[in-house]
C-alpha cells in the first residue's frame, strides 16, 4: 500500500508501535525533512487510508480505525512496512494489528458470568498483494512478544472466517467457548486470568425465581410490634409484690395514678382549723385588730344569723 510521502523515511522500523498521541518514531540519524511538513498529519493519512482498506475487504459499512479514533481510545497499533522493495523510493505498508484493553462479561463452560479485562484483537488487515508470504504471522507474533501474552488469552472482536482460519493454523486455537456477545474466547481463556476474573452466579431458571429473596423471607418472620396503644399489654388482676418506682417525669408512661391518695372533705377542713395562722397573718392581726375601714363595713352590713335566731 503505497502513499505520496516518504514512507521509509516516517517509519524507520519494520514494525511501528503506535497509541493514541500518533506521534512519529524517532527518526534515524542522517535522514532530513523539511521543517514545514507535518509528520503527525503523514501518520493519522496512513492509519486513516488502512483503515479504509480493512474496512473495504471486511465488508463493513464503515471503517472501525481511523487516526479520530485512535486518538479518543487507549488502542495500541502495530504498522508493517515493506523493506525489501521501495517503489519511487518511498516505501510502502503491508498490513497493521489494532488490540486494546476493553472490560468484558463473557461466559465461562458453566455459563457463568465472569467480568474480565483481557487484550482485544479489534483490527487485522494485511493488504491483498501481501497475503499468504507469511507477513501476517509474523505481526501477530511481534504483537504476543510486545504484549506478553498467549494466544488463548485473546478475545477477538467479531473475527471473519479468514481470521479464525489463520488462528487454527498457527495457533491451534479451534475450540471457543460461546457468549451472548460479538467477542470470540477460545478454550483455556480462564485457566490464566490475572487478576482473577470476577465471578457473578449463574442465571437460574424460570421455575426457580421466588418472590422474595432469602434476606426478605428473613425480615418477614420477625414480628413486628404495633405501635402504641396498641402494644399496651392487658392489665393484671393482681398487682406485683414489687411495683416499679414512679418516674417523675412527665409524659414517660402512659399509665398514670393519682400523685396523692384521696383525701376526704371534712378531713380537710379540720386540718385547715388546726393549721397554725402565718407570721404574717399574726401580725396583720396584732396591728389592726378590727381590719380595715372597707372591710368593717363589709362585715357590719352582713346579716348576724346567730342575733336573729335568739
């Protein structure tokens, strides 16, 4: 795949690695370029223009790597060059291996839900001039050294059958594990997940679902008291040989007795007679004996019932 710039020159090394800042490899020393071009713009033309090219022989409706794309995304990007022919003396581009970390639920041989962060294959493209010479295998193996992983440890986002053909033949990878979504795990994908994955239960049957879960049914058997007065225990007919002490604080029980036992009127009335008479009812009697002005004729206009009876 041929391009109008200096190829060889942007790309000193047969296998570029690129992320999401698309920045231009060092440059080998002794090679010049005009200070006006822009080198970052040569890279994005180029994942952009092979992106189109893996879109085209998929057959998708549009291209799922792009520079914008890799910009917005931690993806990693492994570009081959050719080395041995140089046409116009600029170079040209084999094919490229897009992977990236991406969070996962995949299902495990017991369908259980496992949540997992493994090494995604997202794009493979090698160009159609380039096939069969062993070009493809040997990005992939430069991407398993880089990366440090084993093949079965991959998950590969919606892989075509040529894809799948070239990871049974290379890698023995046949046997793969089904899941509800677009990504492919082949057998032994959980036998080495660091860190562990994270299991959640098994989906259980229709028929098994019950209304309430177990911490429900729990709360359901504790018998909860009614509020008051309606909690109020029945009263005894025989009162306890040691009643409780009263509080004196208002409103602490809603049972409340008399604060004093009952007291008759006459029993009253004769207290009040033998009570003796306030200091200060003694003096006011010792100053004014017959009360005041007002009062004397208060007293002397009443009627002397003990007069009228004689």
């Amino acid at each position: 795949m041929e391009f109008p710039f200096d190829v060889d020159a942007l790309l000193p090394e047969r296998i570029t690695v690129l992320d999401q800042h698309l920045r231009p490899p060092a440059r080998r020393p002794g090679t010049t370029t005009p200070a006006r071009v822009d080198l970052q713009q040569q890279i994005m033309t180029i994942v952009d223009e092979l992106g189109k090219a893996s879109a085209k022989a998929q057959q998708l409706p549009a291209p799922i790597t792009s520079a914008s794309r890799m910009q917005s995304n931690r993806h990693v990007m492994y570009v081959l060059k050719d080395t041995s022919a140089r046409p116009a003396g600029k170079g040209a581009i084999i094919g490229f291996l897009k992977v990236g970390y991406k969070k996962l639920f995949v299902l495990d041989d017991r369908e259980a839900h496992n949540e997992v962060e493994p090494l995604c294959i997202l794009d493979f493209y090698i160009h159609e001039s380039f096939q069969r010479h062993g070009h493809g295998r040997e990005l992939f193996q430069h991407m398993l050294q880089k990366e440090r992983v084993e093949p079965y440890q991959l998950a590969i986002d919606r892989p075509s059958q040529k894809l799948l053909k070239f990871l049974n033949k290379h890698y023995k990878l046949e046997t793969t594990v089904p899941q509800v979504n677009n990504f492919v795990i082949f057998e032994g994908f959980f036998a080495h997940q660091h860190p562990p994955a994270r299991k959640l239960p098994p989906k259980r049957a229709e028929g098994d679902i019950k209304p309430y879960s177990s911490s429900d049914r729990e709360f359901l058997k504790v018998a909860v008291e009614p509020p008051w007065p309606l909690n109020r225990a029945p009263r005894r007919t025989t009162p306890p040989a040691h009643p409780p002490p009263r509080s004196s604080s208002l409103g602490n029980s809603p049972e409340r007795g008399p604060l004093r036992p009952f007291v008759p009127e006459q029993e009253l009335l004769r207290s009040l007679r033998l009570c003796p008479p306030h200091p200060t009812a003694r003096l006011l009697l010792t100053t004014d004996p017959g009360g005041s002005p007002a009062q004397r004729r208060r007293t002397s206009s009443l009627p002397r019932s003990d007069e009228s009876r004689y």
